[in-house]
C-alpha cells in the first residue's frame, strides 16, 4: 500500500571446522568418527520478501540468525568384494533453528502473528543402516537398502506453536517435516553379459510427518496433511547400441493413496525413447 519500509542491510561471518578420523582394523572394516560446525545461513526472501495470498501475508524477519549447527556422527563400515554394509549414529544440535512460529511483530505486543523465527534449541539424532550388494546370489543381480529411524524434537522455543497454544507446548514434540523412519530398496537384474537389458523394482516408506511445532495436525490423510506411505516402482530398461536406448516403467505400481500436502499421483506409466552422443 502507502506504507514504506527502509529494510536493514544485513551481513554475517562464521567459522565452520569439521573433523574426521577413520581407523581400519582389518582389510575389510572401517571406523569413522566425524564431527562439524556449520551453519545456515536465512536466504534473501527470508529476510526480505514479504508474500501475501489472499488476506494472508507471510512476513519476513531481516533479524534472523543463521541456524546454529554442531553434528557428530560415528560410522562402521564393511566392504567386501560383493556386500557393503553400513552403520551410523548421528546426531544434529541445532540452535537458533529458522522455523516459522507465533511471535509478536512489535515488541511488546499481546498480538501474535506466525512468521520465520529463530526456535532456541532443537536436536535430531538416530541411527542408519545401509546394505549392498554385487552378484552375491545371482550374477548381474544388485541389490540396495537404507533405513532411517530419526528422533527430531523441540528442546526449547521462545514464541509459540500457534497463537493459542499453551508456551511450553512444543517443547518435547516431534519437529515438523522430519519422519521418524525412513526405509528405500532397489533390486537391478541384469541378465545377458553386455548388460543391455536392465531390470529394476525399487520401493520407498515414509512415516507420516508433522508441519506444526505442536504436532496439532493430527490428521494427515487429508490436503495439506503428510502421510505415511510406501510406494514401488518398476522400471525396464534396453540399450540397441552405443546411441539408443529405450525405458518403459511404471511409478506407483500397488496404485496406493497418500497425502503430500496434496493427494500424489496413482498409478503412473510411463517411458521414454533415448539417442546419446
């Protein structure tokens, strides 16, 4: 409108050390232990930009602090000629977490508004596991699986989870946009010694996951709701020669329904035609 607003320039400097010391017992195992400071810095519209849809405005926060990061993470690892398996323990200790949550705008003030903020403390920690493999059962078969299993929870917040929540109800509750476990797979089969034809069937889960600081969005098979889910896809894929190649595949082959933020695609087919140089 008529209003006029002079923002403030901005600038900042970190330091960012990171560590890591790797001991190998044995032709086969690796200890890795690493640790690093590091920080993220607000982007330009965080600071600046100021969006309105509709009635609704998402302010932005020229005071923001960079996130405040220190994580540690200690890995085993085994490789041999065929199978590769990893295991990890990490943990993030976030300070000053750029989150949007319910502040005043004027200092002072008794009326909330939800904006980027800096939320005191947050951690996330837990463990991966990550398994491979070449030609271990059958010749040309590879195999591939992660899983993931992260607690992520708000230790201290200085605004509010929404403008009627209690103060301290976000403390202890699982921090948006993080799920707790995490699982892929893929299986790659290829049959013939020139490995023209490759044949793959590969699978992803998620939990659901919370946007709220409150975790209040309690029901999340609905839109703007993120829900668990557990999707595979197929794909065939044959090379003629050095040049061309075709793929046909299909994602979502179970055809199942979930909600990110929106209802995602169903059963999908699909392929492509591919000249290389």
């Amino acid at each position: 409108g008529n209003t006029t607003v002079d923002q403030p320039e901005v600038s900042a400097s970190k330091f960012s050390p990171k560590g890591s010391l790797a001991w190998s017992p044995s032709l086969f195992w690796t200890v890795t232990g690493s640790v690093g400071k590091a920080y993220r810095f607000a982007t330009a519209s965080e600071l600046y930009q100021l969006v309105s849809t509709g009635t609704t405005f998402a302010s932005p926060n020229p005071d923001l602090k960079p996130d405040n990061v220190l994580a540690s993470e200690l890995r085993v690892e085994r490789k041999a000629d065929r199978t590769m398996m990893q295991v990890a323990l990490f943990r993030d200790d976030i300070h000053d977490a750029i989150i949007s949550q319910f502040l005043p705008l004027v200092p002072g003030s008794s009326q909330l508004y939800s904006y980027l903020a800096n939320v005191d403390h947050v951690r996330s920690q837990g463990v991966e596991v990550v398994l491979g493999s070449n030609n271990l059962f059958v010749r040309g078969l590879e195999l591939q699986g992660t899983a993931t299993y992260t607690g992520a929870k708000t230790l201290a917040l200085s605004g509010r989870a929404s403008a009627n929540a209690p103060a301290e109800a976000a403390i202890g509750k699982a921090l948006p946009n993080i799920p707790k476990r995490r699982a892929t797979f893929s299986a790659t089969y290829r049959p013939d010694l020139l490995q023209r034809l490759a044949l793959t069937v590969a699978g992803r889960y998620s939990d659901k996951m919370y946007t709220t600081l409150d975790n209040a969005d309690v029901n999340p098979n609905t839109y703007q709701g993120f829900s668990s889910w557990f999707v595979m896809d197929t794909r065939a894929n044959f090379r003629f020669d050095t040049h061309w190649s075709v793929g046909l595949g299909v994602d979502n082959v179970l055809n199942r329904k979930y909600f990110l933020f929106h209802p995602f695609p169903q059963r999908t087919f699909v392929g492509g035609l591919k000249y290389s140089l």
